[in-house]
C-alpha cells in the first residue's frame, strides 16, 4: 500500500469563508473513496487544490512520484467532424484495439464509435469523455459529481467499471446509492476538518451518530456530575468545620471539562402544499405522440406515438428511461408548453398544475428579492416565517433573502423557482430534475415531502435514492414508446442491471457464474411427528424472540436516559448481544416457517 496523496495541516479560506482549517488526510492506492461533505464546505476546492489549479493558504499535499491524476473535463474536447474512435485514438495515444475495448465497457459500438462525436446527445458524449479519461490509465481518478445528468444506464455502467478498476479513486458525489456501489472508504469535510473512515458511507454515517450520542452521554454525566460539587460547594464552604473539603471539591470542579460537539448544520424544513385528497384519474393520454413540428430545414420529429397512459390522483409517478428518449418532451407535451403530434392530453376536473423545468428559472423577474418573490408565489394565508424556514432550506438564509434575482446564479434561482412551487396550493407537481442544485439533506428532505404530499407528482430525476423513496409508479420512455411499468422502480432497476450484465456476459466483459458444487439431495417433506415437532419449536421461539424484543427495547431506553457513561457502556453491550441473539431466532424462525410451507 503506497500513499499517493499526504494532505498535511491544509488551510484555505474565501474572506469570511473557511473552507479547510489545519485539516489533514492520507489517499492510497488501495481502495476507493467517497468525499462527501455540504454543499459550499470546500469539496470542489480541494479537488482543484489537488489539481494544482488552485493553492493553499497554509499546509501542503505531497504527491506519490507515480501519481497520475485523472479528471473528468466538463468542456468538449471534440474536434470538427471528428468521429468517437478518431477522438480516443487522439485524445490517448492508444492503439485502435485498446480504444474499442475501453469504449465498449460504455457500450460505444457501431455507429456510436465509428459516427461523429459532435452529433451524440449529452449523455453519450459523457460516456466518451469517461472512456477517454480511463484510456489515459490514471493511478488516482478524481470524479466531481460524476452522475450529474447521467441516465440510469450510464450510472450502472460506470459503476461496473469502477467496481472492476484496480487503481485508486477519489469520488465526491451527493447519489448515496451510487457511493454503496463503488466506495469501501470514506472522506468527510465538515467545518473545515477532514475526517477518514475506513468503510463505506453508511457505516460512516452510523459511526457519526454513534459518536454524537456518546459525546451527548458524556457531556450530559459531566454536567450531572457539575451540578453536584456546584450543590456541595454552596452548602459547605461558609463552615469552617466543611471548608477544606468544598475546596477539594471546587478543584475537582475545575477539572470537569464538557466535550466540544459539532453543531448540527442547519436542516431542510421542507413542506409541499397542504391539499385536498382526490379520485379518480389526474391526467390521460390517449392515442398521442409527441415530438417536435418542423422548423426552418429541420423536418417534424415525432419522438414517441400510440401513447395511452393513465396517471390517477395520488400517485407518484416517475418517467424513466435513458437520455435522449424524450422524457422531458413527455413532460412539456403533459404541460401543454409543447403541443402533441397527434392523441390528446386531458386533465382532470379541478387539477391544479405546478411546474418544476429544469430551466424555468431563467424567466423569473429581475428586480424581485428572493423575499419578494417567494411572497408573491406563495399561497393566500401563507405565515412569513413558513416563508422563511423554506427559503433558509433552500440555502436562503438571513440576509440572503434580500438579494435581488438578478445577482443570483442559475443554481439559487433554480433552488428559488422550487421554493416558490412548494410554496402555493398546486395539487398536481410536474417536476423535471428537481434534485439538482439540491445538497444531499435537502433532497432527503425534499423527497420526505413529497412522500407525505396528498396530491399527485409526475417527475423525472437521475437520483436513484430519490426516485426509489418517492416513486409509487414506473413510466419508461424508450424506443419510441412510454408505457406505464407494471413493476416498481426497484424491480425496473434490477431490470436493467441484469440487461447489462447479460451483455457484458454476451461481449466476453463478465463470467457467468458457475456452481461447481455438487448439489444435496432434496430432503423428504417431514412426516406428521416432524410436522408437530417444527410447529412446537416455532411456538417456543416465538416467545423466545418476543422476550427478546422486550429486552432490546428496554437496554435501548436505558442507554438513551443514563448520564454515567460506564453504564451507559453496559446499556449499549448489553442491546448488542440481545440485538445478536434476536437476530439469530428470527433467522430460526423464519427456516422453520418455510420447512413447514413445503
């Protein structure tokens, strides 16, 4: 294990704004790393510290000598003309075979790589620039965001990849999903400290609160502890007989110091719109197609027909499908901000549309201030400080909503634009993208509303997490065609996963995994006895395990109430092994169960 990056004592600030404080951390060439953090903590700062684009303030990073960084440009590198292979041969210097293989691993055939790269959609000429970084064997590949408006396809084929890759990887990114799927470590930057984990995010973030909770306990026993010498000081050292020892004690007092904990950033306060539950179908699409008419030279393009879709009230509709099939053309014909080929587009009586596009915010009036303009959208009766606390959620806290619309980026307006829709009475949502911009608590946030949300939500987002905790229902955009999925988001993603592992096995790129075991025997179905022996032992560990239960609950609630952190140690041994035994009764259970089934 060699270290390839040593960031010592690094210290970088913007005016007022501390991005790294005296923070420390070590990369290796040995594993994978999510560096997570806040939006605005400094992530993208250090990525470019790293880079040797930008330089620290104090503190230092020592490169490996075999370090070889690689980057994902967010520029086109792209001649005129130029075809997809031609722009790998270029760009790399690698053999035609070598290129072929790298682009494969993308899905780049055919016409993809023999065509022009100009004329591939955004999502496609990602999956180039990503070949084209890997061609170029980085031994650390730094990735800022890298799922940023990938399609779910591109998301899984990266991730095959990465999985595969041998050398190191620093990977900042707010998809959670994506993170479990590649990263065994993490790195956190919070209030300018760099904190690594030697595990994957979950674990990371349950060893933080662990560590809280433990910080919380200790303070609160401190605290206790205070109090009491405070009480025996006060009621003993007027006494000469009791002076001496309310001294000692006042000594002890001065030794009794509380653990500094990290304030809580502050957290998204997020509600949509209270409205009236509702039946029967929000919106219907009969017989329709949708596209583009002719313009100029360019032809009418009819990108999807025989269109017969049902979205009821209630539901939570997500339109899915890779980049470039049309799912914000669905979205814009539903709207009416683009009118059908043919078919027709009816919405129920009393619907109530509000509309998230991904640039909506480029029409909001200049001399509004974020206050202003949030007033104004929001719904008759709104309370300011309901007004407020969704502005400061959205990131526009104290004298940010006074800014005038004109100063801000097109990432505040589009947090802005999204504010002012949470904030009227629209009981339908039409959402394109609503995730971004969004740091990863508030799109947690932001889907916790919307699950709790009485009206309807048609939507689109690249946020796997987002879409599995929101979606109720699966429309899928592809070759021509949007058909309501009969199965959940979950089942559409293993869907795809297992249709590219079956090409990835087609193409020779992945081993059909091969059972060389013997098979067992299939047991005989037990006999009556048996039968009423299995149906005793599951009524016995059904007790078993409500005991059990009874006993976690309870070593929870104590360790939660106690102030002395020795007990609060047994407390939290104790719920472990009660947790274990728990565990392996309902696994016992849950056999049983099925050996009585067959």
């Amino acid at each position: 294990m060699a270290v390839l990056l040593d960031i010592k004592n690094a210290s970088k600030r913007y005016g007022d704004q501390v991005l790294l404080d005296d923070a420390s951390a070590t990369i290796t060439d040995d594993g994978k790393t999510g560096f997570i953090g806040r939006n605005g903590a400094g992530k993208s700062t250090l990525l470019r510290v790293i880079l040797g684009e930008e330089d620290l303030d104090a503190g230092e990073v020592i490169r490996h000598p075999r370090l070889r960084l690689g980057y994902l440009r967010q520029h086109d590198p792209f001649l005129p003309g130029e075809t997809t292979l031609d722009f790998l041969l270029r760009d790399s210097g690698q053999p035609d075979w070598k290129c072929g293989e790298v682009a494969g691993e993308f899905e780049i055939k055919g016409d993809k790589l023999s065509g022009p790269v100009g004329k591939l959609s955004g999502g496609w000429q990602t999956r180039v620039k990503l070949a084209a970084l890997l061609l170029h064997e980085p031994t650390l590949l730094l990735l800022d965001e890298p799922t940023n408006f990938l399609d779910l396809r591109t998301q899984i084929l990266l991730e095959h990849f990465l999985r595969g890759y041998k050398e190191a990887c620093l990977i900042v990114s707010h998809d959670r999903a994506f993170l479990r799927a590649t990263c065994d470590r993490t790195l956190d930057l919070s209030l300018g400290k760099l904190t690594s984990y030697p595990g994957p995010i979950d674990a990371f973030l349950e060893h933080q609160q662990e560590q809280r909770l433990h910080l919380e306990r200790t303070n609160a026993a401190v605290l206790a502890k205070k109090r009491q010498l405070e009480d025996f000081i006060a009621r003993n050292r007027a006494r000469a007989s009791t002076a001496s020892r309310a001294k000692s004690k006042s000594k002890q007092l001065e030794k009794l110091e509380l653990e500094e904990i990290a304030a809580d950033a502050p957290t998204a306060a997020i509600r949509c719109p209270a409205v009236s539950r509702r039946n029967g179908a929000a919106v219907r699409c009969r017989d329709l197609a949708i596209g583009y008419p002719a313009n100029g030279s360019m032809p009418a393009v009819t990108v999807a027909a025989d269109v017969d879709i049902e979205v009821v009230h209630g539901a939570r509709a997500a339109i899915v499908g890779d980049n470039g099939q049309g799912k914000t053309t669905f979205l814009r014909t539903l709207v009416e901000s683009l009118q059908p080929v043919a078919g027709s587009v009816k919405w129920g009586h009393g619907c109530d549309v509000g509309i998230y596009a991904q640039h909506v915010y480029t029409s909001l009036p200049d001399t509004d201030t974020v206050l202003t303009y949030l007033e104004r959208a929001a719904r008759i009766g709104t309370k300011q400080q309901q007004i407020l606390d969704l502005a400061g959620a959205m990131l526009f806290r104290g004298r940010a909503v006074e800014k005038k619309v004109k100063v801000l980026s097109g990432g505040e307006r589009a947090r802005l634009c999204l504010a002012g829709l949470l904030l009227g009475g629209s009981n339908v949502l039409v959402l394109d993208e609503p995730g971004n911009h969004l740091d990863v608590e508030t799109v947690d946030a932001l889907a916790a509303a919307l699950v709790d949300y009485e009206g309807t939500v048609i939507f689109t987002s690249h946020d796997r997490s987002f879409v599995e905790t929101v979606a109720t229902s699966v429309i899928e955009v592809a070759d021509g065609r949007v058909v309501a999925s009969l199965g959940s988001y979950t089942q559409y993603l293993a869907a795809v996963e297992k249709e590219i592992d079956d090409h990835e096995v087609a193409d020779g790129r992945k081993k059909v995994a091969v059972d060389t075991k013997p098979k067992a025997a299939a047991k005989p179905r037990p006999s009556g006895r048996d039968d009423r022996d299995v149906r005793k032992e599951i009524a016995t560990l059904e007790k078993i395990i409500s005991r059990l239960d009874a006993d976690k609950k309870r070593h929870q609630a104590a360790l939660l109430a106690t102030t002395d952190p020795a007990e609060a140690v047994q407390h939290h041994a104790a719920m472990t092994e009660v947790a274990e035994k728990l565990a392996a009764a309902e696994e016992r259970w849950l056999a049983l169960q099925e050996q009585v089934a067959n």
